[in-house]
C-alpha cells in the first residue's frame, strides 16, 4: 500500500494518459459524457413515460438519471478496467511497478464522466423545481461506496482477464443481465412488491441497487437511507474490496508473463 | 565475502514457461486438460536453468547468445517485470532500462506525454521529471517531433527517445538490450560516449548484444547463454572470442 502511496504521480500520469488517449481522435471529445446519458435519458423517458406507462414517477427524469448514472459509470469501469491489464502490456512487460496502479487509473480516470454527468443531474434536479436539501449531503457517501465497490470488481476482473480471455465476454454478459437487475427504470420498492422475500434481499445485495435506491430517497424524498439496505450494500463492497485485493495479490506476479 | 559488495546478485535461478498452459486459457483447453490430464504432461520449457552470477558494483556485464539463449527472459527478471520459477534474483539500486524498441510507451501519447509517464513509472519524482525533461529532450534529437504521437515516430526515433530517458533517470544499474543498434551512427556514438560517462560515475551497466564488438568494447565481464543455461561467464574478452569461435569450453 505504501508502494502505491509512492506511485501517486505515475497513477495521475495514468489517468491524464487514459483520457487523453480515449479523446485525443475524437472531434466531441468530452461531450460525448453528457451526449450518451442524454439520448439514453430521452429513449428510457419515451418507452417508460409513454409507451409503457406503468412508472408514473413524479420528477421521473431525474429519477431515471439516479438510476442511470450510477449504473453508468458501474459499467464503464468495469469495461474499462477488465481489459486494462491487457491494454498496457507494453508497460507492464518492460518495467516493474505494482500492477495495481493499472486498474486503478483506468477506474479513476473514468471519475471526470462521474462528475460530468453528475452536473446534469444537477441542472435537471434545478429544472424540476426540486429543493436543494441537507439530505443531498449522502451523496459523496454513496458514490463513494460505489466507487470502493467497483474497485474491488475492477482488480478481480482485470487480473482474470489476463489468465482467462473470456473474461471480457463475460463480463459484458453480465452488465447487460444488471441493467436488467438494477432499479435504473424502475424503483426498487416495486420489486420489494412483486419478488418474493428471499429474492427481493439478493436483488438488494447488488451494492448498485443499495446505492441508487439510498440516492433516490435523499434526492426525491429528503431521507436518509433505509439502515439495513445500505449495510448490505457496505458489506457486499467491503468482501469486493477483500476479494479482489487477495486475488491480485496473488496473481500479480505472473501477469507480465502471460501477456 | 568480497571486496566489492555484489549490487545484482543471481542466484541458481531457473524460468519455466509452461508453452500450453502459458497462454490465456481458453475455456474448451481447461476442459481438454481436465479429461486429458492422465495422459498428457504440460510441454515445460525452460527459458532460463539453474543460473548463477553476480555483478559487482560498478562492474559492467555483456549477455552473449543465440536467439532463444534466455537473454531477454533474463533482463525480465532483473527490472523485476517477471519473476524467477525457482532461485532468487536480488538487484539493489535503481535501474534505468531500455528493453528493445521503444520501452514502456504509449502510441497515441506524444513524445513528452511518454517521458511524463515512463520517467514516473521508473519511480523518479514529479519535480525531478520537469527539472530534467529538457534535458531528455535534447539528447533524443526529437525536436519539434517531441509533441507528435509516438505512433508516428520512425523505429530510429522511438530508440532515441527509449534511451534518452533510461539514462536521464539517475541510474544505479542501466540495462539495454539490442536497441542501441537502431540508431544512426552519430546518435550510436553519443549513446556509448553517454554509457561510458554514466560507468564511470560507477554505475553498473548491462547490456544485451549480438554484436561482440559491443560487448568487448563497453564490458569487463561477460556471460555466454545457450538454450537457458551459462555456457561461460568470465573476462569478456575470453567469452567473447569462445563465443564468436562458436567452441564450447570444456566443462
């Protein structure tokens, strides 16, 4: 841990080198953050506001990007940092560092599209005419929660990855099944309604379901989240984290070779 | 006990590629391995067997040997980027290192972007880095070339620049392999006058080379590999002429 502490400045050089790299060929370049969640926003606003009229939501559009930010940004890590190992061979194969620093950068250079994106939620919570209360405090804890969560996926995907190419479709595969899965469209207190118990609390054990439903009830209702639910959402992060970080240690050492 | 303190210490050091199982596995080769398991043994190959060999400190050390002698599997472990199956390997100082065509760069970075991030991934600080990136620019004779993607560099230019931040990194133990022979010959000669400089600063310096003219002319020490194992290591001189004889010593 203190080897990463001394890597601070390679870990910035990281992230500057991953957005650099991802927009350097493209003319939008950054609008590009705001763009997808907006034509995402528009088609879930048209098929779950009119076609399919069963989500009746108040503020409904800021109620779809609780949703959708989160998940988001979930799934543009975890994309990003499963294969991140395997983009940065040639660095890995000639120098010596702790591979960690890998995974890592490439999550935390996705955080400006976090920020990004968490600036129109803003505007649309203004536009709404929604109040700006204390309880939006909970945010920097939520999204922290989920970042902590989605490094722990990150270091166990990536080292995988390296071993087992499949990884990445798996991967993939999952992320469509909890966009599915994850309250982004409707609210988690319908499947509370329509699942039964047993399966309503492994729904809610996806720290994303924990932390979009804890956002929706500081944001829309001015509460704090319920106890329970964010527990489980605190612990299911906390064994990611522990996971993930034996897992790399372990496997780390041989990743240069099977590159 | 020695005079003069090894600074790279190998010992009895052996690397196992495992050629069926070293590649990402798939998952119907998992499946086949699990059924085939009684009848078919792993193909083992050994990159590297039961090595052992120190460097002293400020002492220089040329690698001799065919291709698949082990030579770049051995640099690998000695920058720590893999590790040894069995033995140890002990390097105590900082290595400045440029394993073959341009080490550690990103394409779509430009020239300075790469320095920024090679330089830190060597472990040198944010303010050394701005105190010595005009120097490193002005030694790869990039010029304005310096702020282009290095995807556009010719392979002479990605050398240049390779080189002239392993040697701007301060370091203990520089280590080059082949690259030097890429450059033109008036950059050749600077990189040797710049190696000799950085030796006799006592750093210690390795260098891999086909050429024995290399090896004779910048090391005292060489070391002869063959299919992963020590043919010979002693005066470069004497290794250098047994190597180019092609006679292997009496054992």
């Amino acid at each position: 841990m203190e080897s990463i502490h001394k890597f601070k400045y390679t870990v910035w050089n990281l992230i500057l080198k991953d957005f650099k790299t991802q927009y350097r060929n493209m003319s939008l370049g950054v609008l590009w953050s705001v763009l997808n969640p907006l034509v995402m926003l528009g088609v879930l606003i048209i098929v779950f506001g009119y076609i399919n009229r069963n989500a009746p939501q108040e503020n409904f559009a800021v109620f779809l990007l609780l949703g959708m930010i989160p998940y988001n940004f979930f799934s543009l890590c975890v994309n990003s940092s499963t294969s991140s190992l395997i983009n940065n061979s040639q660095i890995i194969k000639k120098m010596s560092f702790p591979r960690l620093i890998i995974p890592l950068s490439t999550v935390l250079a996705q955080v400006i599209h976090l920020i990004i994106q968490l600036g129109l939620l803003f505007l649309f919570v203004i536009i709404s005419g929604i109040p700006i209360t204390l309880s939006f405090l909970w945010l920097p804890l939520i999204f922290m929660v989920e970042l902590l969560f989605i490094l722990g996926v990150a270091m166990i995907c990536s080292v995988l990855d390296v071993f087992f190419r499949d990884t990445k479709y798996i991967v993939q595969s999952i992320l469509t099944v909890l966009f599915w899965l994850t309250p982004i469209f409707y609210s988690a207190s319908r499947a509370h309604d329509n699942l039964p118990n047993l399966l309503y609390k492994l729904f809610m054990a996806n720290p994303l379901a924990g932390c979009i439903e804890a956002a929706r009830r500081a944001v829309l209702f001015n509460s704090p989240p319920e106890v329970d639910l964010f527990v489980i959402a605190c612990i299911v992060t906390l064994a990611s984290l522990i996971i993930g970080f034996i897992l790399f240690r372990k496997l780390e050492k041989n990743v240069a070779d099977y590159l | 006990m020695t005079l003069t303190e090894p600074i790279i210490r190998v010992d009895k050091v052996s690397k196992r590629f495992r050629l069926r199982l070293q590649r990402p596995f798939i998952l119907h080769e998992a499946l086949r391995r699990l059924l085939l398991r009684s009848t078919q043994k792993d193909e083992d190959f050994w990159a590297l067997k039961d090595l052992s060999f120190s460097v002293p400190k400020g002492g220089s050390l040329g690698i001799v040997g065919g291709n698949g002698a082990g030579k770049s599997t051995l640099l690998s472990l000695l920058i720590g980027a893999s590790h040894p199956t069995s033995g140890t390997i002990m390097v105590s100082g900082k290595v400045g290192a440029l394993l073959e065509l341009g080490a550690g760069f990103h394409p779509d970075l430009t020239g300075r972007e790469n320095i920024l991030l090679n330089a830190s991934l060597s472990g040198l600080s944010q303010s050394d880095i701005s105190r010595k990136m005009s120097d490193i620019i002005d030694f790869s004779e990039l010029g304005d070339f310096i702020d282009v993607p290095i995807r556009n560099y010719s392979s002479g230019m990605n050398v240049r620049l390779g080189f002239s931040v392993a040697i701007h990194v301060d370091p203990e133990i520089l280590i080059i392999d082949e690259a030097l022979s890429v450059g033109d010959a008036d950059f050749q000669k600077k990189s040797l006058d710049r190696i000799q400089q950085i030796k006799s600063n006592g750093a210690t310096f390795i260098v891999v080379s086909h050429s024995v003219g290399t090896v004779e002319s910048l090391c005292d020490q060489a070391l002869w590999l063959d299919h992963g194992k020590l043919i010979m290591h002693g005066e470069a001189s004497e290794v250098c002429a047994a190597y180019a004889s092609g006679s292997f010593p009496q054992a």
